[in-house]
C-alpha cells in the first residue's frame, strides 16, 4: 500500500513540476505579446468602432438617412418584423454576449475584463466573414437575468453568440434562449469547439484508417466544451460505451456521488459501463484518442505510451495543453493537435463560427440546427485537401481564407434543408 501511495505521490510531484516548468515556459515566450497588446489597445482605446455606411454631406442626406425618409422603413417593418432583415443592419449583425465568468483560461475575471476578449471576436467575425458583431457584457451571472437581457436585445440582431459563460449554467442558457427566441443562437464554447474539434478527427482518422464507432475515446473536462464535443461525436456515430470522460475528481461513472450535476449523470448514464474509478490515468490504456478540454500538464508520457497505435491526442487546454506535442509524440502518439498557434494543428474556434454565422444570417435562419452544425464540420475537413493532408496538417490554417465560404454554403444548404431558413423575405414584402 505505502509503494503505491508513494508512486502516485510522486506522479503528482511530476505533474506539478513539469507545469510549472511549461508556465514560465510559456510566460517568457509571450512576453513580448502580451507587452505588445497592451501597448496597441491602449493606443487604440480598443480595437473595435462602428462605422457609417452613408455620408451626411446635405441636408438631403440628413433627410434620408433620418427623419423624416427613415419613417418609412419603420412603417414597413411595422406591418411585418421580418422586415427588419430586408432594411437594417439585422441580418448581417451579431452579438456576442457574455457574462465574463468562464473568459479563455482567466476564469470568471467579470464582464469589464472580459470586453477585450469580446472586441477581439468582434473583429474575427468581420475580418473574416464580413459580419458585423458587437460586444454585450453583461453584469450578472444570474441565469435568469442573462436570459432576460439577451431576449431583450434580441431585435437588434441577426444572430446571438454566447461566450465565455461558464458550465453548468451556460447549457440553460443557451437551450433556454434557442427555445424562446427565434434567432440562430450559439454557444461557442461547445458547438464552435465541438465543430472544430470533429473536423480535425475526421481527417486525423483518414490518416490512421480507423472508423470512428470503433474508437475508444478519453475525455478530460465536463464544461461546455467536453460535454459539447461528447453529444457532438455521439451524434456523428460514436459508441457511447467506448468512451470514458474525467472531471477534476476522477472518472465519471454511474451512481459516483461527488461532484456531479444532471449533465453528469446524463453522462455517467451511457458510457464507462463497467463503472471505471480513478485517476485520468485509469482511462488511458489502449485509448485510439485523447481529447483535453481541462488543465494544463496533467498528462504523462506514459499514459501516452499506454494508447492503442496510431493513437491521436487532442491537448487542447490553454496556455498550457495538457501535454506538449513534442512530448506526446515521443511518448507514441502519431497526430498530436492543441489550440495553440505555434504548434502544428491548431484546433482554433475561429475555424468554425464566422462561417457558421455567415451561412445562417445569408438565409436569416431562425436556428441553428444539428444538422447546419454537422455540415459545418464535414465542410471544414474537407478544406484539406487529399494531397494536403498530413500528421501535421488535418485541419485548415486560422487564417486560410477558404474556410468561411465552404462552411457558410454548407451551413446555408442545410439551413434550407432543414427548414431553418426563413422563406423569401422579397415575396413577403
């Protein structure tokens, strides 16, 4: 008993070692960045303005673009609200709404801090798909008063994007909200996640010529986007009782008492039927996939070293993933992808929601389906091509500009198919 206590004892020295060698790692190597943002959102007084799209050189212009020539289109969308799309800034518009407790991996830092995350956003989606966004931080975390607020806004926009909301309360919300408005809303913290990362399994299981009901797959983390990235791989054809998903205490099974929530035992209800315990090092053995959506550096090279061949990681935890590409490939692991930039596979949201948005908004869809979110993901595999597929290349580069016009036509195509879309916006005027 005490030579076992004593090896996890010093595992957990190890684990906790090695991330604090990667933080300060880290720390040095994106100094100079952090300085340098700083500097440029001080100068700038933010990164975001909102820009005119007519000129007031006359009086006539002022007449038109205002009173009295804008009562026009009031009365016109008077007689019908979808009008809106036709004569406002409506259809092409998005707010990303957030409540600034779950922003990147600074934690629930508040909705003043969190504006420059926003702001960021704001301009992936315009430099990107052409969308206009704008920044709704929102003081509260109370669930109802989130929603409340987010109805209340809600003509205005075209399209709701929640962020960085943290789990459980953000999976009310947002079912909440796709419930009771009748806009394409998402969570990008699960869906966005969820589309990028099966994008990149897709292709990865080209490369290892595996099927994906037959994978065994580890998950490490329940937030939004672990338990988004389980329905979302359950749905695409999954088995269920192939995989095993570990929280902070330990693996999730059925009838675990400690830290659970009803997503957790939705969970814990349809997979690790043998009713696994332990560590995340239990879940490792013979393992065709990882995927890390928790803390940085908690996993070791010989959990790797325990996976089936030609198994694939998924370390997507940030700044720190929750192992190193180098290591884990030196561990056995064949694809190795994170959500950094300086590594080879950047498993990165910017991949999926500007398009995703751009596709629903072209159709003024009323919701975003299942079936616009899984076109989304094939579409973006399929941006890599045959000849450009590797180890080091199974999902498109951030900022590789075929991305958004291949994911906005197949998300528009099953907008339609669904019958998400709205109809004719000319026939009904």
């Amino acid at each position: 008993m005490h030579s076992v206590l004593g090896s996890e004892r010093d595992m957990e020295k190890d684990l906790e070692r090695n991330l604090e060698q990667n933080l300060e790692k880290d720390k040095d190597t994106h100094a100079s960045l952090y300085q340098e943002s700083l500097a440029m959102h001080r100068r700038l007084g933010g990164v975001l303005e909102v820009a005119s799209k007519v000129h007031l050189r006359t009086i006539h212009d002022l007449s038109v673009a205002y009173t009295p020539g804008v009562a026009e289109p009031c009365r016109k969308i008077s007689t019908n609200p979808d009008l809106a799309y036709l004569y406002t800034l409506k259809k092409n518009t998005v707010a990303i709404v957030t409540d600034g407790s779950a922003v990147l991996g600074l934690g629930n830092i508040g909705p003043y801090a969190a504006l420059p995350v926003m702001e960021g956003k704001a301009i992936i989606f315009k430099e990107f798909a052409g969308i206009d966004a704008f920044p709704i931080c929102l003081d509260t975390q109370d669930t109802e008063e989130v929603i409340k607020a987010v109805k209340n806004i809600a003509p205005a926009f075209g399209g709701i994007n929640l962020e960085d909301i943290s789990a459980p309360r953000c999976f009310e919300i947002e079912s909440r909200l796709r419930e009771e408005l009748d806009l394409p809303i998402i969570h990008d913290d699960q869906h966005g996640t969820a589309i990028v990362v099966f994008a990149g399994l897709l292709n990865a299981l080209k490369i290892v010529n595996k099927e994906l009901n037959k994978l065994k797959i580890v998950i490490s983390g329940v937030g939004a986007a672990g338990v988004a990235i389980f329905r979302f791989l359950v749905r695409a054809g999954a088995d269920p009782a192939k995989i095993l998903v570990c929280d902070s205490r330990g693996l999730v099974y059925e009838g675990r008492k400690e830290g659970m929530n009803p997503i957790k035992e939705e969970i814990s209800r349809l997979t690790n039927p043998k009713k696994l315990k332990g560590g995340l090092e239990k879940a490792f053995p013979d393992a065709d996939l990882f995927i890390g959506v928790s803390v940085g550096g908690i996993v070791t090279e010989g959990m790797i070293r325990s996976m089936a061949k030609d198994s694939i990681v998924m370390a997507m935890a940030n700044p720190i993933p929750e192992i190193m590409p180098d290591t884990a490939k030196r561990a056995g692991a064949r694809i190795v992808a994170t959500g950094r930039s300086d590594f080879p596979n950047q498993l990165n949201n910017c991949l999926s929601f500007p398009g995703v948005f751009k596709g629903a908004l072209s159709t003024c869809a009323r919701k975003i389906t299942p079936e616009m979110e899984m076109a989304a993901a094939y579409a973006l595999a399929e941006v890599v091509t045959i000849n450009e597929l590797s180890e080091d290349h199974i999902i498109p580069f951030a900022l590789d500009k075929h991305v958004v016009p291949a994911v906005a036509k197949a998300v528009a195509c099953s907008s339609v198919e669904s019958c998400a879309a709205r109809k004719s916006l000319e026939d009904s005027e």
